[in-house]
C-alpha cells in the first residue's frame, strides 16, 4: 500500500496503511511514529488526524522528521490538528461544557496513557515545524475553524 495513516487509533481512514503504538487496537502495523519501521521514500502520502498533538515539541519534531524520510519525492503530508486558537478563545469566553470541551481539546480527553496533548497548534507554528523539517507547498485547506487541515509536499 502506498498510503499511510499515522495515529489511526479507532477511526481508520479508508484506503491507508494504518499505524499506531497500541496493540489493543485493529491497525496493521504497532509501533512508536518517532520510528516509522518503513524504507526511505515508501509513500505517496501520510495522513494522520488528531495525533501530532499527543507529543510534545521534540517529538513532534522527530515524528514529522520520520514522515519526511519515509515520503516518496513529491509526496503528500496531510495533517488535521485542534486549532489552539480556537479552544483557548473558547476557554476563556464560554462556562459550562463548552469550557470543558475546550480543556480537553488543550490537554487530551485523558482515557488512556496516549490520550494526553502535550503540544498545540495555530497555523503559523505548525507551519514553522513543517518548514524547518523541509516541507514545502504549506496549505491551509478550508475546514471548520476549531480545526487546522493542512497539507504539504517533500520537495
Ligand atoms: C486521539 S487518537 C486519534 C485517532 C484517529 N486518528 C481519529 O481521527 O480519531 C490519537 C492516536 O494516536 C496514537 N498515538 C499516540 N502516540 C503515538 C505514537 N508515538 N506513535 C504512534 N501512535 C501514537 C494513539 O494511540 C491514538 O490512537
């Protein structure tokens, strides 16, 4: 399969190769994204949604690193993240659920041991990750504003 999700968790994407760290779940390879177990230049594209959150800045870092290697030349990364905006906004003008809806998009809703957030986005510092690991062609896609899709390419 030329396609990879990273993160796959319970809601696998359709047509990927799925990747996760627990083995208590349905995914096809179990591992830590910080050492993708796939040749240099193995794919057309890496999807991961609600994942990159999970690490923090350093890991962050090395995950998209191994994402970059992993990636055919021209290859596409999508990535779909909490907007921190958003939920910090939220945060702080709403009470009640929504205040709670917030913290657990900042923090991680906590079920299980990588249920944690230990990073958060806008598209400026996503950006500035992806840039200084060498992506290029950075795009904000049109999605609902408490969400940042964005994809970019390895060349
Ligand atoms: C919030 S879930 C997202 C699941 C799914 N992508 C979705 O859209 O709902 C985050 C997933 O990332 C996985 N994960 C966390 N840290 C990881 C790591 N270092 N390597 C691989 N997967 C990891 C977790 O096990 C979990 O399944």
């Amino acid at each position: 399969m030329k396609k990879l999700e990273i993160g796959s968790g319970n809601k696998p994407k359709e047509g990927y190769l799925h990747f996760d760290i627990r083995k208590d779940i349905n995914v096809d390879v179990v591992g830590d994204a910080k050492n993708l177990p796939f040749e240099n230049n193995s794919f057309e594209e890496v999807f991961s949604r609600f994942f990159l959150e999970h690490l923090d800045r350093k890991d962050a870092l090395k995950v998209l690193s191994e994402i970059f290697r992993v990636l055919k030349n021209n290859g596409k990364l999508e990535l779909i993240v909490p907007n921190l905006n958003y939920f910090c906004r939220l945060f702080i003008d709403e009470t009640g659920q929504k205040k709670q809806w917030a913290l657990n998009k900042i923090y991680g809703f906590e079920n299980y041991f990588e249920d944690h957030h230990f990073f958060g986005y806008d598209f400026e510092i996503l950006s500035n990750f992806l840039n200084e690991i060498g992506f290029a062609n950075i795009e904000k896609l049109e999605s609902e504003e408490q969400y940042l899709h964005v994809i970019c390419y390895k060349n």
